[in-house]
C-alpha cells in the first residue's frame, strides 16, 4: 500500500478505501517507507554509489568552472561586441 501511495497512480483516499484501512494509515506507512527506504533496501550500497557520484559530479563541476574562467578571460582579449567591456 505504501508503494501504491508513493507510485501516485490513485489518491491515499482510493488506495485506503479499496484495501479497507483508514486514509491516516497508508500516509504513515507512506511517510515510513520513505524516511526508511534506503536502510530496507540495501542503503550502505546505494550510499557508496552515492558519495561516488557526488565526488564525479563535484569534480565535473570544478572542471566546468576552470573551463569558464579561462574563457572569460579569454573573450575579454577580443575588440568589438563580443569581447568583454
């Protein structure tokens, strides 16, 4: 049922009355499965994997900021409009 509320696909409302349970139910087995999803599904895993990405991301993005900064100094060396005033 949590599943079912996370999905989205019906309201908490249809998801409650047609497996017989009360709406305030399926909201706090929703709110658990998401404060818990990590940890039932194998968290140390998907954190690894996360912090992994967090490191390529930031180095992409210090790469990117070099990339820019270089070009920026570079434009402002070019005369007419599209050099830097």
């Amino acid at each position: 049922m949590a599943l079912e509320a996370i999905r989205g696909e019906k309201t908490v409302a249809q998801i409650a009355a047609h497996h017989e349970v009360h709406a305030t139910q399926v909201t706090a087995w929703k709110t658990e499965l998401l404060e818990n999803a990590a940890g039932i599904f194998g968290g140390d895993v998907l954190a690894a994997d996360g912090k992994e990405r967090i490191r390529e991301l930031q180095a992409k993005i210090g790469q990117l900021t070099m990339e820019n900064d270089f070009l920026e100094g570079a434009l402002g060396k070019f005369p007419g409009p599209s050099g830097k005033r």
